[in-house]
C-alpha cells in the first residue's frame, strides 16, 4: 500500500487522546473491564521512491490466535518494553 507523505502528515496534524476511556466502551456491552490489558502497536512507515509504505507483520500460522492473519507490529505490554 503506498501513501502519499503530505496527505498523510495533514492527517496527523492534531493529538488524539491516549488511552481508553470507559464511556467509548459502553457500547462493546459483551466486553468487560477486566479483559482489557495493556498493549500497544506501532503503525510504521518505510518512504520509497513512490511515497510512503506500512509495515506490516504475518502472525504464525501455528498460534492459538489470529493464526496467519496481516498486523500491525506490537502486542501485548510487557515489563521489559520500557
């Protein structure tokens, strides 16, 4: 997927809050406070010759979840991340 540099800063011009906040979830009614852990990825960008690009990851095909499936890279948060 190849994006365009300039649309995309235009786009990332303002800060978007940080966290979850507990009224944005009040629709997810089947999701409970306690099944939410930390986590985190990161959206990546390489710049090519013909603009940008995302980096992407393969999840293994041999894992209990989302076997095979395209992701962003990150996961769960993990004490030595910091």
């Amino acid at each position: 997927m190849v994006i365009d540099k300039t649309h995309l800063l235009q786009n990332f011009q303002f800060r978007l809050p940080t966290g979850y906040h507990k009224e944005s979830l009040a629709r997810l009614k089947w999701m409970k406070e306690k099944s939410l852990r930390d986590a985190a990825v990161l959206i990546g960008f390489v710049e090519r010759d013909d603009g940008l690009q995302v980096i992407l990851t393969k999840r293994a095909a041999h894992l209990r979840h989302h076997p095979g499936q395209i992701s962003f890279p990150g996961g769960k948060y993990e004490q030595e991340d910091i």
